[in-house]
C-alpha cells in the first residue's frame, strides 16, 4: 500500500455542645457505615455516593478499534483477503478500522443484564498492484474500503452485585465492576474496491467498481469494566471477539465466503437510571 475570612471567634457553651453533638453523630455514621457487612471484597469499596433506589437501566456509547482477522479456511486463489493482500500492497493491519457504537442494557437481576447493541465500523486502504505497472512505468492504483454494522441482543454478567440497598430508598454502587457476556444477531457488511485493475488475462489495464454488500448472523464473545465516577455516571472499557462470515456478491463470484471475524477494543462513557 502507498501505505503511506476566615478568622477566629470564642466558641460560646451552646455552641460547644452542638460541636461535640455534631461530631458524635458524624463519629456513629462513620462507624455504622464500616461495620456494615459488604458482601465482596474490601478492594472494591462503594464510591461514596447513591441512587433514590437500584438503576433499572444503563446507557453506554462507546469509540474504539476494529481489526478483522481478514482470514478464511482457503488459499489465495479463493480466499478475497489473501487473493487482495498478494496482489496488492495491503496488510492485514491496513483494515482495521475506527468503530462507534451504543448499547442499552436493561437490568434483570443484581448480577445480569439484557442487552441491546448497536454499532458501525468501517476502513479504508489505498493500493497498487505489486506486481504491475502501467505503459508508463507508473502504479496501478486502487482503493479498498471495508464497513460492518452489526446489531446484536445478549446477556452481560457481572460476578459480584453492582451495590448495596441502604435502608428503602438509597443504593450504594461499586466503585467497579468487572463483567463478561455473548451477544448474537446480525452484521451488515460491505466489501468495496475501486479505481484501476489488471485483466490477468489479456494483460489490459481498466477501471471499475467492484463491490458486495448483505446482512449475515454473528456471535459475539466480550469482556469489559465499569468504573464509577458518580452514582449515575460510568466509564467502560471492552474487548469484544465477533463471529461470522457471508456470502460474496457477483462481483466477487468465484470467492469463499468473506470471513468477518474480528477483535474490536472499545472505551466510553454510561450513564445509569
């Protein structure tokens, strides 16, 4: 690839009382709150701050990094990643891509939620064939762009409960929680190349826009933290491992399948209610 005031006054007896009062109850609600039993471990102290009762709900958006694996089961005759990164001058690193997405989850218990995600990646790669130069000794040049948009429902786990109810009306968040889950549904996909090319045949040079588009199912593997800033207010980072592949259009007739498996790596902002 061209890969290229304050000041001091005499406290009066009233006022010294209320001091020591005041202190007394601040002493009480110090040693309540310790002694309250936590039901994980002390490394994950709540943040201090509450809810007016359990969230019932969260939103996140997240922005992050996403690298398809640009693999297949077949060589590079019948695989389009391999059959593209050999004639021209692309890596696999070429197509990863930036991805911004958003999800709504929807508490079912202290420890799981139902989720609902949505997102959109895409790359761009800009080419000359390796091994052909036009009449005029200069590279036959293309572009390769390469989007995915998936739409999935799933399950997020947490392992240890998200907080603690303190009397009836206030919820106590972690300050952390880590948590794991799968998610499936479907990914619309298109694979786009355009600009000149060579007939491997009559050696003749061309130009033309190669491209296939569709909607196939995926499964996704993810693994992620939320961290509490307020009692509403999250930062969450994720790794995510999807799944899938689909069928390439007639422009590509004579290809595999078109893998779309990839690693994607997501930071962003939640917002809990």
């Amino acid at each position: 690839m061209s890969t290229r005031n304050t000041h001091n006054q005499q406290a009066t007896p009233h006022r010294k009382r209320t001091i020591w009062r005041t202190s007394l109850l601040a002493v009480l609600a110090v040693g309540i709150g310790t002694a309250a039993p936590w039901p994980e471990t002390a490394a994950a102290q709540s943040s201090g701050d509450f809810t007016l009762g359990t969230p019932k709900a969260s939103l996140a958006v997240r922005f992050g990094y996403n690298l398809p694996r640009t693999g297949g089961s077949g060589g590079s005759d019948d695989n389009l990643w391999a059959f593209t990164r050999e004639q021209l001058t692309v890596e696999k690193g070429d197509f990863g891509g930036i991805f911004l997405g958003a999800e709504l989850g929807v508490r079912v218990s202290e420890r799981f939620d139902v989720t609902v995600s949505a997102g959109r990646s895409s790359a761009k790669a800009l080419s000359e064939f390796r091994a052909y130069v036009d009449t005029d000794d200069r590279p036959i040049e293309q572009t390769t762009e390469f989007s995915t948009l998936p739409l999935t429902v799933g399950i997020k786990a947490f392992p240890w409960k998200r907080g603690r109810s303190v009397g009836r009306f206030a919820w106590v968040p972690r300050s952390w929680n880590p948590y794991a889950g799968v998610s499936a549904g479907i990914v619309r996909y298109r694979f786009q190349q355009y600009g000149d090319f060579v007939d491997f045949e009559t050696k003749d040079i061309f130009s033309d826009d190669f491209r296939s588009e569709g909607t196939t199912a995926t499964v996704h593997l993810r693994a992620g933290i939320e961290v509490g800033v307020s009692s509403t207010l999250m930062l969450t980072a994720e790794s995510r491992y999807a799944f899938g592949s689909a069928s390439l259009g007639r422009d590509f007739e004579g290809f595999e399948d078109l893998d779309l498996t990839g690693f994607q790596a997501t930071a962003g902002i939640a917002l809990r209610f």
